[in-house]
C-alpha cells in the first residue's frame, strides 16, 4: 500500500519539476497559467502557444495522479 502511494508522490514530484521549469521557459506563473485557462486573462504576446499546450499537458498529468491519490485515499481509508 505504501509502495503505491510513494510511487503517486514520486509522480506528483516528478511532473512539478516539469511544470516549474516548462513556466519558467514560458516566463510565466502558475497563476497566470490558471487565469489564462479561465479565460480571465489574455495569452501574453511572448507566450508560444506549444509552451502553453506544453504546460497544460503537465498539468492534466498532475491532476491525474492526483486523483489517483484521492481515489486511493476513498477505497483505503473509509472507515
């Protein structure tokens, strides 16, 4: 059980290293990056849109192994 979860968190590290470094290639934020996603602030100009596609890729790996996480969290520790 906890072989698994350590792989999840070793994942969940993995892909922010990836984010982190693909921001900073994009000369952006996280937070920019979500209030572009929202549509509540526009493409920077400077911004290739392949970097961006690139960020939101990440992003999507991230949120998949966390799900997973909380998916493991519901079947594991529902008492």
């Amino acid at each position: 059980m906890f072989e698994r979860i350590n792989q999840i968190i070793k994942n969940i590290e993995n892909i922010q290293d990836e984010i982190i470094i693909t921001l900073n290639m994009a000369k952006i934020t996280l937070e920019e990056y979500i209030m572009i996603k929202r549509g509540s602030a526009d493409m920077p100009e400077h911004l290739n849109m392949s970097l961006f596609m690139t960020i939101d890729e990440q992003v999507m790996a991230l949120k998949k192994e966390i799900d997973t996480l909380n998916k493991l969290k519901r079947e594991w520790f529902v008492f």
